[in-house]
C-alpha cells in the first residue's frame, strides 16, 4: 500500500509539473510572454540553445509515463490476483 500511494503523489506531482512546464514551454518557443516565462531560445541560460523548461517538460513527461504504467500495472495485478 505505501508503494501505490508513493506512485500516487509521483504521478500528480508529474501531472502538475508537465502542465506547468508546459505552459512556459509553449509560450517561449511559440514567442508568447508572459510574467511567467523562460529565456529566449539562444540567450544565456538556454541549455543547448532551448529553454530549461522544455527540459523539464521531458522529465515530468517521463515521470508521467512510468508512474502511470506503475499505477496501471500494479492494478492490473491486483485485478487478476497475483
């Protein structure tokens, strides 16, 4: 029972965070500014000319995909009884 609610508070946590990721993301490389945005593509702070939040979205992506294949999984066997 910890593990599931421990792959629970990861997967909302990753929920969250590729949202909010994304939403920086998306306004800095479609060039919409805001009061919440990243550096410009190619300015200081840019991680191989991207913006650390398009890295960022690629983690809580990650993050998204493993704990809800953990979530689904650990279901799916407690489902058929193993």
């Amino acid at each position: 029972m910890v593990i599931k609610r421990a792959l629970q508070f990861v997967f909302a946590l990753s929920v969250l965070g590729t949202a909010f990721s994304g939403t920086l993301s998306y306004q800095e490389l479609l060039g919409k500014t805001g009061a919440l945005s990243c550096p410009s593509p190619g300015a200081p702070g840019t991680l191989l000319g991207y913006p650390a939040c398009v890295y960022g979205f690629f983690m809580f992506v990650i993050m998204l995909v493993i704990s809800g294949g953990g979530l689904y999984f650990g279901a799916r066997e407690a489902r058929e009884g193993a």
